[in-house]
C-alpha cells in the first residue's frame, strides 16, 4: 500500500466518499426514523364514556385501563374539564353550548400506548377490545393519520436499503478496480511466487487483506467527512435563527452504528479484493 502510494489515496479517498454518501443517507434515515417514533409516542386515543356511568364504574373502568399492559399513561378528562377545554379552544363557538341547558360533552380517559403497542394493526386491536367494555361508548383515535405515518416509515426504509445497496456495490467496484491495478503491477512478482512453490492462500492472503484495510481507512475517514458537515449544518441551523432549538433533536450516528459503518467498508473492502482476485485468476487461465 505505500509503495502504490497515490493508488492507495486514490482508492481511499474515493471510497470514503462513497461511503460518505451512504453516511449521509444513514443520518437522514436515523432522524426521521426517530422523528416518526416521537410522533407515534404522541399518538393519544381517546376513550369515551356513557353518561348514565356513576362514579364506581368509572373507577373500574380506570382501574382496568390502568391494569392493561399495553397502556403507558391515563388521563382522566371530566365532563365540567371537556366544557372548560372546548371553551378555551374554541371561544368563538362555546354560545352554542350555552342555549343546551346543560353540559353535552362526555367524560373520558386519554390513554397513550406503550412502544411495542404504536404499530396500526396493535392499535386498532386495543381499541377494538376496549370498545366491548361496558361503560364505553366510543374509542377514537386518527386511524388515517397512524396509517399514513407507518407507510412513510416503511417507505424511509426501502429508500434507505435501495440506495445503501447501490452506493455499497459502487464501494466493492472501486475497490475491486484498485486491488486489480495492484495485481497487474505485480504479476511478475505473482509469477514468480508460483514458481517457488507459494501457496494460492499465501499469495492472495495479502491482497485480501489490503482491500479490507482500504475498506475501513475509507469509512473511517467517510465517518470524520460526516462530522465535519453535521456540526457545519447545526451551526448553520443555530445562525439562522429561524430553526432555533432544532438542532438539538438532530443526532449523530451512534458509536455502535459508526462502528458497523466501518465494520461495512471493511467488509466490502474485502468482497472488492475477493472479486479482483476471481478475476485476475480468471484471465491469467
């Protein structure tokens, strides 16, 4: 590698902007992977009550909820909190409460449902069973909305798989093509290892080796380029004004993850070498 020094920095830095560029979908799929997760924890059904209910069958019916595995939060909403809250939220309209003589709005519980609850089929499930509670008169919840959000979050992910897949064989080609000029340089020196008797292994051992040392040089130096433009993008956030207090909900790829990332160019590295080396083999026959 260092005496095909400029081969070598060619291969390296090509590669780490290859890999850069699967960084950056990465970071992209990451942060709105998360911001579709805080949406759903933000999901919150609401549980209607029948108004004839006295007060012990309420604390029942709470008591059940609070029991339920699937919920992580209750909240209890009075019939006097609902006429209060519409008319907060609604002031232009609350005359057309007043001409009713009395307070049509129902009590209710807002339930928010624990993570492993927040896919569409688990919550339709949940309110389909809470709607058979006696004492229940409605379970409502935005279905389209739910529905809507798990179809981008899917599409985010075959986004994400496509385009890692395409960059990732650009990655395996440039190496490939690097160890191959490597393997022309010195097919004299090959020759002549053959000759003396070396071993196939021996002879491809170090090329092997050398692609994936390419691989993980050019990730690692992809993950610095990362870096360097994610904190340029948050001070360009924070400079603006107009995006203040965003920055801080973006996040950086997580150790593990930069870690798989490198663990990735090392081995596309070595699949570029392994290709090269089927090649070379196949043209020397």
């Amino acid at each position: 590698m260092w005496t095909n020094r400029a081969t070598t920095m060619v291969a390296i830095v090509t590669t780490a902007f290859t890999l850069a560029c699967v960084g950056v979908f990465l970071l992209l799929y990451v942060n709105l992977l998360a911001a579709a997760g805080w949406l759903q924890d933000d999901v919150k059904i609401m549980v209607y009550l029948d108004e004839r209910l006295v007060s012990d069958s309420v604390a029942e019916i709470e008591q059940q909820l609070r029991s339920d595995q699937a919920v992580a939060s209750l909240l209890f909403i009075s019939k006097e909190q609902a006429l209060g809250e519409f008319k907060a939220q609604f002031p232009s309209e609350s005359h057309l409460l007043e001409g009713l003589g009395q307070n049509p709005l129902p009590a209710s519980f807002v339930v928010a449902l624990s993570p492993p609850f927040h896919s569409p089929d688990a919550i339709y499930r949940w309110a389909e069973r809470v709607r058979q509670v006696a004492g229940v008169s409605k379970v409502d919840y935005n279905q389209d909305w739910i529905d809507a959000l798990a179809k981008v979050i899917h599409s985010i992910e075959l986004v994400a798989i496509g385009i890692g897949v395409i960059l990732s064989a650009a990655a395996v080609t440039i190496i490939a093509n690097t160890i191959r000029l490597t393997l022309f340089a010195r097919r004299d020196e090959i020759a002549i290892l053959r000759l003396i008797g070396a071993t196939t292994s021996f002879i491809h051992i170090p090329y092997l080796l050398e692609g994936a040392a390419l691989g993980a040089l050019g990730s690692a130096l992809s993950l610095v380029m990362l870096k360097f433009m994610y904190e340029l993008f948050r001070q360009q956030m924070r400079a603006t004004g107009r995006f203040a207090g965003l920055d801080n909900l973006i996040a950086f790829l997580s150790p593990s993850v930069c870690l798989a990332l490198i663990a990735l160019g090392m081995g596309l590295g070595f699949a570029g070498s392994l290709v090269s080396i089927r090649r070379f083999g196949e043209a020397k026959a």
